[in-house]
C-alpha cells in the first residue's frame, strides 16, 4: 500500500526552511481551493507541521493569505527582457507575464473574494501589497528607452506608464484567459507606442 504525502515523518526544519515550507503549502492550498477554502488545518498537514508554528507567524487567515500570495508572485518573477528596443521588449515582456503570471490574476478574480469582503481591500490594494518595491519592470523599460532617444519622457505620465498592463489586466479579468499574442502586440503597436512616440 502506498503512502501518502501527509503520512511521511515529519522532519524538524527551522527558520526560513520552515518558512519556505509553510508559504508553499499555503500557496498550493489557495491555488486549489481558493480563498474560502484555505484553513489553517490544512496548511499545517500539506507542510507536515501544526497550526500553532503557522499561527505564530500569521495569527489571521487574510495574514497568512497575504503573505501566501506575495511568496507566491515572488516565485513567478519575470526577467526583464533587454531586446534592445522599447517596442520588442515590452512585447516580450507582455508575452512572460502572459506565459508565467496569468493564472495568478485570474485565480486572484475568480478564487479570493471572500479574501476582499473580509478585509475590505481591492485587487489594487492587494497587489501594493504583494509586489516587490522599486521600479517595475515597465519602468525600467521605459527608462532605458528615455535613454535611447526612443520616446518623449514628456508623455511617460503615471497612467500612460501602466496603460499597457491595464490593457492586459483589463483582457484577462474579462475573458478569464491568457491573453492572445495578436492581443498583446495590439495593445503596444495599436495602443502605447503611438502614445509615446515622438512626433
């Protein structure tokens, strides 16, 4: 007869590694059974441990949902691409994002609205809250193309900056679906770039 995962002995982990352990667990529990369904029982049997070493670290449901989603976008990074013209790499960018983050956004639509009636939030607030400080990947494009001569730094304004993932994000609430890639190169060449292009 064979075993399954959560009857394997538990092995004594310690710090990060124990936290690793958690947040993967925790991520896996909320990318199966949504939001509504992640209990603190079944968090601590997937990682082989107890409630009480969860509770210590994310006394509350939306605590540890948080921090599950934030190790989760972590572990989906996306490479910025340096193709070497502003046009390409937000394309190849969009296509990335596309290939590694969409289920993300459409698990975070479908499966956690009982994550955003119980603190009130919004998938904007959520997403301040779960992304990496610094320069968005857009950003680092678009300054790099300032750089080349490529566009006008007087047309990058914060809502054309994040217009191209508005687009995107926009897309895939909709449809519930990775987006096209006839779709991403009309939101850049349709969209953006006449946008910010010099006259």
């Amino acid at each position: 007869m064979s075993l399954n995962r959560y009857s394997q002995p538990a092995r004594r982990r310690r710090g990060p590694a124990l936290e690793q352990a958690l947040l993967d667990a925790a991520w896996e529990e909320l990318v199966d059974k949504g939001y509504d369904g992640l209990t603190f029982e079944a968090v601590a049997d997937r990682a082989q441990t107890s409630r009480a070493v969860i509770y210590r670290r994310w006394p509350s449901k939306p605590e540890l949902a948080r921090a599950a989603l934030k190790h989760g976008f972590a572990k989906e990074r996306v490479a910025i691409p340096d193709t070497g013209n502003v046009r390409d790499d937000l394309v190849e960018l969009m296509r990335r994002a596309n290939a590694s983050r969409a289920r993300i956004g459409i698990m975070v639509a479908m499966r956690l609205g009982g994550f955003f009636a119980e603190t009130g939030s919004s998938i904007s607030d959520l997403r301040r809250s779960v992304l990496a400080p610094g320069a968005t990947a857009v950003e680092t494009i678009l300054d790099r193309a300032v750089q080349r001569g490529e566009i006008d730094p007087a047309r990058l304004t914060p809502r054309v900056v994040s217009l191209p993932f508005d687009l995107y994000r926009n897309e895939l609430l909709m449809t519930f679906r990775p987006l096209p890639d006839e779709v991403i190169t009309a939101i850049i060449d349709e969209v953006f770039m006449p946008l910010v292009t010099r006259p």
